[in-house]
C-alpha cells in the first residue's frame, strides 16, 4: 500500500488552492482591506466578525478564539477528516497528482481514483432518477411501509436500480467511463463473457465517505425471483473498503463532532429511521461488524482522547437487537471498548424492535427514548452474563459471579471497578467481599496468561464515569510543558545577534524594511531556529504590512512557546538616533541576513558547478545562469540600500 503524501506536493496543493474559495463554502466572507476577507468564525459563536482569511498567504486566523491555520487544517476541523483525506481532497479539487512516499512505491492512481468517485456519483445519479419510474414501485413500497417519503428518500439519496444487466453499464459508458472504470469501481461484474450490471432490480443507498463522496452502495434486495442474498453491497474497491466506511458519516459528522456522541445502529433504515427521528448522529457499519478502522474514523469527530476531563468525554452508544446475532455484535463491540478514550452504551429497544420497527411502531419520540435511556456498556455486559442464570438458586448465583467477575477484572478504573463490585454484589445478593476475591483471581487469571484482559489492548488508561469512559490518568507521566522562547535563550555570539537584529528589524518596521525584501529574507537559514519561526510568521502575514494589527497577527501565527519571543522583538530598543536612520538600519540589517543567505547559495553553486562533469555543457550552463542571478540580486540590493 502507498504510505504518505509528498511533502513537495503538499505543499503545491497548498499553493495551488484558494483558501478563500473553500472556507466560503462554510463561511459569507466580505472583504477586510487589501489581500484580506473576514466573516463569522466557524468555530465559535460571536456576533461581531472576527474570523479572518488571508489568500495571498493561505492562512486564516480568528481574532475572537484564536483559531488559525491553512486550508488543510480548515477542512479536517470542519469535515473532520484526517489531513491525508484533506489534501486528498484538495488535489482532486484542483486535477492535482499525488505522489507518495514510505509504502509500496509512489501511489499513480490518484487521478484514477477520482474516476472512480466520478464514476459512483455518476451512478447514484442515475438510480436517483430511476426511482421514480413505473419499475420502482416495489422500491417506493418499501420505503413508504417502512415510514420513509419521497423527501426522505431525496434527503439520503435513495434509488432504484433497474433489473437490466446493462442499463447502468450502458449509461455510464455514454457518460464517457470506460468499462475497466466501471468494473474498478464495482459498478458492475465481470461475467465470462461480458460485464453485467452488479446491482439489479433493488433498492440502492449510496455510501459515501466524511467529505460526502459517493464510493460504494449498499442495496436490498426487493423482488422475489431475486435469489441473491438481502443485502449486497459494493465489493472492495481503491476506494471502497467496507471495514472503512459508515454509513450516514456524511450526513452525522458535523453533529458528531457538536454533540461529542455517536449512535451505531445495524441498518440503512435503522439510520435513516434514526435521523428523521432527531438522532443525527446515528451511523451503521456496511456488511461487517464494527472494528478498529471504524474507530479511526470516528475519534477526530469525538475529540477522543484520554487528555480529555471526563466532563468533555464523547459517548458512543451501541444500539443492538436483543437476537443471538445482536448479542455477539455487543460481545465484538465490547471487545474494542477500551480502544475509545469516550463512554460507552449500549441502547437495546423494549420488545426487541430495531430502530426503524420502533418508529413505525411507537413514533419518533420512542427513538429519542431509546437514546436516553440507554446503560453504560459495563453495566449491559455484566447483567447480559448474569441473565443467563437462574440467581435464585446457589449455583447459578455462583456461576453468574465467575463468568461477570473477568468483566469486572477488566475496569481499569479502580474507584469505577469498586462500584462494579458493589452493585453485582447487590444484584447477585452476595457479600462484596466475596465479590472482590472473585475479581482480584481473574485479575490473577489474566495478568498470569499474559496480557491485560483484553486483545488488542487499549489506547488509554482507566475508565471513568458511569459510562466507562478513560480519564487518561494513570497512562504514565505527564507531558511537560514546553519551553518559551525568549532573547535570553539565543546563543550570545555575532551571527545569531545579527539574525536577532534583523528579526526585530522585521517585527517592528516591516515597512522600512519594505514588502520585496521580506520576501526575499523568506528563503533565509537561521542558526537560531526560534528566530526562523518568527521570521516564517512575518512572512505567512506579508499582506498586512502597515496594518494596525500587525503584531497581534504574528502573536496569532506562532506557536504558543514563541509569543514571548515575539512580544520581545517587538518591544526591544533598535541602535538608531531619528526616523531616518531607523529605516536605514532596519533595512541594512535585512540586507545583510539576505546577502549572507545569497551568499551561501553562491558558494554552493559553485561547488556544484565544479564537480559537474565538463561534457554536461547543459548542466553547466544552467549553473552559470543561476550565479549570473544570485550576483544580480547582490547587485540590486547594494543598490537599493544607502552606505550599503
């Protein structure tokens, strides 16, 4: 598999996208000045617009909460996607060819790849329309016996694939897909013979990724001469792979993330059900149990970290059927329990009604019901083993112990495991201690076999709350907080006081240093590392040289350890006696950062140009035009600098 993007072409996305046209699809901005836009900021309530974009750098910035970063950052807060997904997306967006690094090879089929997203948009279209055709109707009477009209149809973008091996083979090739894209993206099958339409007189639901692209289908089975199996879903593809994906992800992420909660439900309609009920964070899993990949998928929504005060937690809450297949579906879940930082429940509806039967049965509000009422999943596992003895008698009080004390042993919360004990002491009617010997030898049990109680481990430390969710205490020591950077911690010697001198020139008179030559210090090494870092953010806000603002925009730009710094470049004295020779020096002092630079890139050259081989007339040439430059540049600036 292809392992990481490009760093060179992540940075020609950036480059090459316009920030401005991706956060004005979230946010009216209007304009703020030369190169600058502001709205309202995405990320917090106000009323005043504090949120600024700055295109020319591709940056954005709020002024209210702080928020601030690029067009990648932008899109994994707002569609919460993973960086990958969003410079994946971007690179689409502008016909960009990705490279990759760190896997089998550099990845090719990028651009293939958005055939194939182009080719499933293609085709949801075309089952889209076909449900309304006099065909469809077993499709419209499913929906509408399940509580689903038209515009609940439209909203999740249900359809109708017609019984036809080729009608949607032969639509998509006069879209201009050719038959190896359409099988790639398992459209249709490969028979001995020919390609065939894969779906065929059913109910279709479209799939799609975080970013609300189309890349698979699931489909139901409707007709009774079909002999398929009920449901079939898109085989793995490039870009559909099942273990991946959730269904309704697109439409529930953004409440996801506002709610910090998840409902996992087993079905299209049990989503679909859930979601027109007010739950609109209900997802399902497509045609596999939920695992760790699903897991991936969800923690940047829920902000799933055991740093987290337990107060800010997410919840998951599982909602099963009360069936043997339900029940091992819980078993699976609570197997990956540990792997969420988040508390987890389980939601199981009175009469063993799934989602989609209960709204039909006792109305939206009973789904709402399901959702509150649901227990943490601790409590369900442990009374799930309880239940299945007869606690009246010794022996199954005895038994029902042995089996729910490993689930106990596996809280790694003590003061929430000390609670565990004392409520199956009451539920059992046995004594607590005798409960805690119980849990302490599976403990035993388990720590002797070898590993913590559970396969796979966990990603965070103890349970907290009464959902089970991790506090992250315990994990090991603290991360400490990192340094600030100040003028004390430079290294006292010429060189760093010189890049220090031409920083502060920078912070501090931006215009007598003058917009030209602060970009040409943009490509300047610095000995001092802190210094590059402020230097970047002089850069990054070139366009608001002369703004009041100015300094508040660096501070905004840095990161957190180096305001200090900042605050003091600004505020340190600068060696000059008037206004005039205070723009000389600014000036001459970038120069010299710039020249030193220039300099360096000379010598460099030259070094180049003598291990080239003298029969590589082109290369040497090359060479000879680029010192012909770097001294033209030398030339200019002497010339553009008084006592220079």
């Amino acid at each position: 598999m292809a392992g990481l993007i490009a760093r060179n072409d992540i940075d020609e996305v950036r480059a090459r996208v316009n920030i401005a046209d991706v956060v004005g699809d979230y946010v009216t901005l209007k304009s703020a000045g030369v190169g600058s836009l502001k709205g309202l900021c995405p990320f917090h309530d106000e009323r005043t617009p504090s949120f600024h974009v700055r295109p020319q750098v591709g940056r954005y910035h709020c002024f209210g909460c702080g928020e601030d970063g690029d067009v990648f950052s932008f899109l994994m807060s707002q569609d919460h996607t993973t960086f990958q997904e969003a410079v994946e997306r971007m690179a689409a967006k502008i016909g960009f060819t990705l490279h990759y690094e760190e896997g089998d090879g550099p990845r090719t089929d990028y651009n293939a790849r958005a055939r194939l997203i182009a080719a499933n948009e293609a085709a949801q279209s075309f089952f889209t329309a076909q449900l309304t055709t006099a065909a469809a109707e077993p499709a419209r009477r499913f929906l509408g016996e399940r509580g689903f009209d038209p515009a609940a149809a439209q909203h999740f973008g249900v359809g109708f694939a017609p019984k036809s091996f080729d009608a949607l083979k032969d639509h998509l090739r006069g879209r201009g897909f050719s038959v190896d894209e359409i099988v790639a993206a398992g459209l249709v099958s490969q028979g001995d013979r020919s390609p065939y339409d894969r779906f065929r007189g059913r109910l279709m639901w479209p799939i799609r990724d975080v970013t609300g692209a189309t890349i698979g289908f699931g489909a139901r089975r409707l007709l009774e001469d079909d002999k398929g199996p009920k449901y079939l879903n898109t085989p793995e593809t490039p870009i559909y792979h099942k273990s991946q994906v959730l269904y309704g992800i697109d439409l529930a992420r953004k409440e996801i993330a506002k709610g910090k909660q998840v409902v996992i439900v087993e079905g299209y309609t049990d989503v679909m059900a859930c979601h027109l009920a007010g739950i609109t964070t209900a997802v399902a899993t497509c045609g596999t149990s939920f695992g760790v990949d699903h897991i991936k998928v969800l923690r940047p929504m829920l902000g799933d970290s055991a740093a987290q005060h337990v107060s800010q937690l997410g919840q998951i809450v599982f909602t099963f059927d009360p069936d043997e297949a339900g029940q091992r579906a819980a078993s699976r879940a609570f197997t990956e329990e540990q792997r969420f930082a988040s508390q987890t429940y389980v939601a199981v509806a009175p009469g063993g009604l799934d989602p989609c039967d209960l709204r039909l049965a006792r109305g939206d509000d009973a789904i709402r019901r399901l959702v509150e009422n649901r227990r943490p999943m601790f409590e369900f596992m442990i009374r799930r083993r309880l239940d299945g003895h007869d606690l009246d008698t010794v022996e199954g009080r005895v038994a029902g112990l042995r089996e729910s004390a490993p689930v106990i042993s596996e809280i790694r919360d003590r003061a929430l495991a000390d609670g565990y004990i004392r409520n199956t002491a009451g539920w059992l009617g046995m004594d607590i201690e005798d409960v805690r010997r119980a849990v302490a030898a599976a403990r035993r049990r388990s720590t002797d076999a070898g590993h913590d109680g559970r396969s796979g481990g966990s990603s965070s430390g103890g349970h907290a709350g009464p959902g089970g969710g991790h506090t992250g205490q315990g994990d090991g020591p603290s991360v400490p907080e990192e340094p600030q950077a100040s003028l004390r911690s430079l290294p006292d010697d010429p060189i760093a006081r010189m890049e220090r001198d031409a920083v502060m020139a920078m912070v501090q008179q931006p215009q007598s240093v003058g917009v030209p030559l602060l970009g040409l210090a943009a490509s300047a090494t610095f000995s001092a590392r802190m210094l590059s870092v402020v230097r970047d953010a002089v850069v990054a806000n070139i366009d608001a040289v002369g703004d009041r603002a100015w300094l508040d925009k660096l501070l905004g730009d840095v990161p957190a350890p180096f305001r200090s710094l900042v605050q003091e470049l600004a505020l340190a004295p600068i060696p000059a006696r008037s206004d005039e020779d205070l723009a000389i020096y600014c000036r001459g002092i970038v120069v010299a950062l710039v020249e030193r630079d220039l300099l360096a890139r000379k010598a460099s050259l030259l070094g180049q140009l003598q291990r080239t081989d003298p029969s590589d007339q082109e290369r040497r040439a090359d060479v000879q035009r680029q010192l012909v430059d770097l001294d033209g540049q030398r030339m200019r600036l002497r010339a553009d600098t008084p006592g220079a």
